[in-house]
C-alpha cells in the first residue's frame, strides 16, 4: 500500500477579459461575440504516490537531522558545564594556594625576626638563607593571585556576564569542592550511549543512510494525482451548490534519459554514507579512549592525594622536632629551613592534588555523558 504525500489549498479563482474574442479565455468563456466570466472557489489537492518509499526516506532524513542539532545542543551544554565546573575548582584551588602561602609567610617572618634578634646577640646565624627562603615564598603569590582573577574571569565570560561581574561573590575563599564518590571497577560500555557526540555521529549516520534511498528512488517512476472541487459561478454573489465543479487528474514521471546521472548520484550517497560510518566508528573509538583516559587520571590522582595527606603530617612533624633540637642547641638552623620549606612544598602540592582529583571527577562525568550511575 503507497503512501501519500501531498498539499492542499483553498483556492479563490477571479479572472475577467476586458477584449472580445469568439474563443475561451483564462477566467471565462465565450459565445460569439460575448465574453462570460467564470468565477471559482474551492480546495485543490495534490498527492505524490510513495510506490518506492522515497517520501518516506526523506522524512527520516529530516527527523535524523533534527535529532542530531538536538544532540549537538546537548554536546554544547555539557561541554559548558564542565567548563565552569573547571574552572571554579581552578578557582578554589588557587585560593587555597594563597592561604597556605601567607601562612608560610607569616612562620618564615617570625623566624627571620628570632633569627635577627639571635644574630644581634651573636647566637645565630644562616640570616642570610633564612631571608632568600622568604623572599622564594613571596615570590609565588602574584602568580596564585593572577590565576584567581583569571579563573573569575573566565566563569563571568562562561556565564554571559561582564569579566568583574562575579568577583565580588567569588572573592571570599571557599574550600575545593570534593566529590565523595566511588567509581565502579568495571563500567558498562552502554554508558558511552549517553554521549551527545556519538548520539549525533549515529543520527548523521542514520541521515546519510536515508538520502540513499533517496537517491535510488529516483531510479522509478513517479506518480502524482491531483484534485480540485468548489463552487463555480458568472457571478461573486450568486455562489450555490448547484454551481459544483470538479476535476481529478494524474501524472506519470519517469527518469529515461539521465540513469548515469542517477547511478552517479547513488554512488556520491553511498560514499557519504561511508563516510558518516568511519566517523562514528572513530567517535566511538575516541570516547572509548577518553573514558579509560580519565578512569586512569582519577585513580592515580587519588593514591598521590593519600600520599601526599601523609606527607604533609609527617613534614609538620619534621618541622616541630627540627625546631626543638635547634633551640636546645642539637641541630643546625639549616636544618629547620629545609623542613619548613619541605613542609610548605608537600602543602601546596597537597592542594593541586585536590584539585586535580575533582577536575577529574568533573571529566570523567564529562567523557561519560553524565556519569557512570544507572538508573
């Protein structure tokens, strides 16, 4: 059973000749020397026969398409939200640079002080090392401090806002966002479906297959039937039912002359659609890649992260015990410098292995299209 395409219209029909003629004319009909205008109105319909399903083929072409601006708008949107997600942790993690910055920089300034009284009372030295230490750690701030402006700028320009709209509300300082999770060992495949890019790449590919068909449609005939009915009358005002006209008409199209052009058309569509094929097949590929890619970066980001919480207590621990056998007189000062410069080290590393961790989470919820839970 074929299906039917066509459209339909209400027509209003006013045609008048001001000439003589002893022939019809458009609108009208003559008899001798006297010219009748015909007025019509009614609905004409024309329907194209679907023998060979190349209606049906361009409609799944035109839904694919949509389906696949659809996905890229989602593609768009999670690649938005993990753009500020970035950024904030980016954001977060620089001020938490600074604390720990101005903190070591307070410690290093009490010691330069002792050391300064020490040094007048001729009881100390390494002044001059003690001093370079500090002026190492100060030297770091502008460039924490830069990359908090920077990072505010980029959320406002992410947000549709003016580059100093939102520092007031992001100039306190917060902790790095942590996801508490736990990501499955053995993630299904299935979820890789949730990507808006390879949704789109199989709805490009769905398309591509479709204009085939297309294409091999215009190999048949094709047939259109056409229709009017309404009411037709010498006169605007004088419509009624016993003025009824109507028509019914058919046509037969048929490709005789162009088959090479038709094959050459049909291949140029199959290469398209083989073309579409390869870049789903790298699509899938790509997001296969980037999924193990973030599964390793997360998990290996953790371990340094517990190694690096280790780290920072023993190295406080370091820095206490170096200061007592100094001031009992059993160490060398050099020996508290090195501490405190390990502990603030092992501290800042700390805080980038945080936010490394949640940029991670961030990515991996990215690569997966939201996500590894299954509902």
């Amino acid at each position: 059973m074929p299906s039917l395409s066509g459209k339909s219209n209400i027509n209003r029909r006013l045609n008048s000749s001001a000439s003589t003629s002893s022939t019809s004319q458009a609108g009208g009909f003559g008899f001798g020397s006297q010219i009748i205008n015909l007025l019509q109105f009614g609905v004409d319909a024309q329907w194209e026969l679907d023998f060979f399903g190349g209606v049906q083929r361009a409609i799944e072409v035109a839904d694919a398409s949509i389906d696949s601006e659809i996905e890229h708008r989602h593609d768009v949107m999670v690649t938005l939200l993990g753009e500020v997600a970035r950024n904030y942790i980016e954001l977060r993690g620089n001020q938490q640079l600074i604390l720990i910055t101005e903190a070591n920089l307070i410690s290093q300034q009490d010691t330069v002080n002792l050391l300064n009284v020490r040094q007048q009372a001729g009881l100390a030295d390494m002044m001059e090392v003690s001093q370079a230490q500090l002026a190492t750690t100060e030297s770091q701030l502008p460039s924490y401090e830069t990359a908090v402006q920077q990072a505010i700028h980029a959320l406002s320009l992410l947000l549709a806002k003016q580059p100093d709209a939102l520092a007031a509300r992001l100039a306190p300082v917060a902790s790095i966002p942590m996801v508490k999770t736990t990501v499955m060992p053995d993630l299904p495949s299935e979820l890789l479906q949730r990507r808006p890019d390879i949704r789109y790449a199989e709805r490009q590919l769905a398309a591509a297959n479709a204009q085939i068909g297309i294409a091999e449609s215009e190999l048949y005939p094709k047939f259109n039937l056409a229709e009017f009915i309404g009411l037709q009358n010498t006169r605007i005002t004088d419509f009624t039912p016993i003025g009824k006209s109507w028509s019914v008409g058919a046509t037969l199209i048929a490709p005789l002359f162009n088959w090479g052009k038709l094959n050459a058309n049909i291949k140029s569509k199959e290469a398209q659609y083989q073309q579409s094929l390869l870049g789903y097949q790298k699509t899938v590929l790509t997001a296969f890649k980037e999924v193990e890619d973030a599964l390793v970066a997360y998990r290996k980001e953790q371990q340094k992260n517990q190694s690096l919480q280790q780290a920072v207590t023993a190295n406080q621990q370091a820095v206490q015990l170096a200061t007592m056998r100094y001031e009992k007189g059993l160490s060398n000062f050099i020996n508290v410098l090195q501490s405190q410069q390990a502990l603030y080290q092992a501290q800042s590393a700390l805080v980038s292995s945080s936010a490394k961790t949640s940029a991670d989470v961030v990515l991996l919820y990215k690569v997966l299209g939201g996500g590894w839970q299954t509902f």
